[in-house]
C-alpha cells in the first residue's frame, strides 16, 4: 500500500464516484445553488479581461488533456501521426493555452483578494477552488521544460497508457505512473483534488453553461440570498382629495373672474 497506489490506483476511481453523485445530489437538493455567483456587477472591466482570457486558455487546456489522454494509441498509429509530433504540439499549444489561461486566473484571483466588495461577497470555496486551479496551471506550465527533455513522446505514452487503463478498470493502471517525476505526480494529484471538490464550487456551472447558453430562455435569472421574504408593501401613493365646491349667496355659483 503506497502513496503511488492511493493517488494513481484508488484515487481516480474516488474522483469520479464523487463527481456524478455529487453533481447529482447538489442539483437535485439545492438546484438554487447550481450557479457561477458572478460579481460583474460590482467590478466589470477586469473582470471582463480576466474572464475571457481564463476561459479560452482552460478550455483549450482541458480539452487538450482530454483528447490527449484518450485518444488510443493505436489511432495515432493507424493515421500516422508519431508520438514526438504529437508531444511537440501539446508543448505548444498547451504552453500558449496554459500562459493565457493563468494570466487570466491572475487577474480574477487578485480581483477577488484585493477588492474589499468582492472579497465579502466570496466564499471560501470561491477564492479557494480558484486558488488550486492557479497552482495547477503553473505546476501544469512547470511540467513543460521536463517534457522538452524528452520530445520523443515515451513519458507522453505512460500517461497515455494510464488514463486509458484506469478507464478500463484494470487495478495495475498505476505502475504505469509510478516512476514518473515528482511534478508530474503533483499535476496530476491536483487534477484529481480539482475533480473531487468540483461539485462542492461553483466549477457545476460548467455542466449547464453550454446547455444554457444554446437554449437560454431569452432573460436573466436572479435570485436573492434573503432567507425570508419581505412583507407586503403598503399602498403609500397619497391619494388626492376631492372638495365640493360651495355655493356663492343666494345658491347661484358666481364664475370665476
């Protein structure tokens, strides 16, 4: 029973349990809270430059690593692309996505610690998963000068090898890893953390986000954080009052001049 084990072997498998079930659990019982609590409102230019920058970096990122990691290997053979092209382009492409995307966290995370409003409005699970996923993209930039030590694509190959193993159950998926540098070993432990705590943040917007934004009804939902609601307001318009006009002398109503 080894630290490698419990990361590489059990690890994954307790990422994924509690990802669907947590997903499944927090939408079903608290769907109020299945939202990004965006701050827009009170600090819009750097959030605006920070948002979009970290958003289009992470998702090449991340759709980097799932292409990457589960493509079979014998694709990439069948159409003849070589192992060492293939880790030249995630060097490249995943370095410009990862600089992009941490200069955008960047941004956000001091955002959120340096101005007093939105530091109040945060929570400890917002600056925190946004914090870790900081950490990931530098560790994640870090890994880079050790893959350029091997452009041949063999360490790209063992990772390759077991994700698609853990994917298929097989219990010694993490020998494949377990000689791999220390860094690689982090990246890899903070992708799982990230997975784990993703349905406990507001990282749950990410299911719903792409659904919303091709079939949104066309209005914007807010929702107060009041836990009681206001009582009736009273009609306070003041009401206009009418005077009978009183007759002149003699009954006749003298017009006025």
């Amino acid at each position: 029973m080894s630290i490698d084990f419990f990361i590489f072997g059990i690890m994954p498998y307790v990422a994924l349990t509690v990802l669907v079930v947590g997903s499944i659990a927090r939408y079903e019982r608290d769907p109020f809270t299945w939202k990004s609590s965006s701050s827009q409102l009170l600090r819009r230019k750097q959030l605006m430059l920070g948002s979009v920058l970290f958003h289009v970096g992470i998702i090449v990122v991340f759709f980097g690593h799932l292409v990457g990691l589960f493509t079979p290997i014998w694709v990439l053979d069948a159409i003849g692309v070589s192992y060492g092209f293939k880790q030249l382009m995630a060097i490249v492409v995943g370095g410009i996505a990862g600089v992009v995307a941490l200069i955008g966290a960047s941004m956000l995370l001091h955002r959120r610690l340096t101005d007093p409003r939105i530091r109040q409005t945060s929570s400890f699970a917002d600056i925190g998963i946004l914090a870790l996923i900081w950490l990931q993209l530098l560790v994640g930039l870090g890994t880079i000068f050790l893959s350029m030590s091997h452009l041949d694509g063999g360490e790209m190959v063992r990772f390759m090898t077991w994700a698609q193993s853990v994917m298929g159950l097989q219990l010694n998926a993490w020998l494949e890893v377990a000689n791999v540098h220390a860094l690689f070993k982090f990246h890899i432990f903070l992708g799982l953390l990230i997975v784990i705590l993703f349905p406990f943040t507001r990282l749950v917007h990410m299911l719903s986000a792409p659904v919303r934004f091709l079939w949104r009804p066309g209005y914007q939902v807010v929702r107060s954080r009041r836990q009681t609601t206001l009582p009736a307001r009273p009609d306070t318009a003041p009401k206009a009052k009418v005077h009978a006009a009183r007759p002149a002398t003699g009954g006749i109503a003298k017009p006025a001049e």
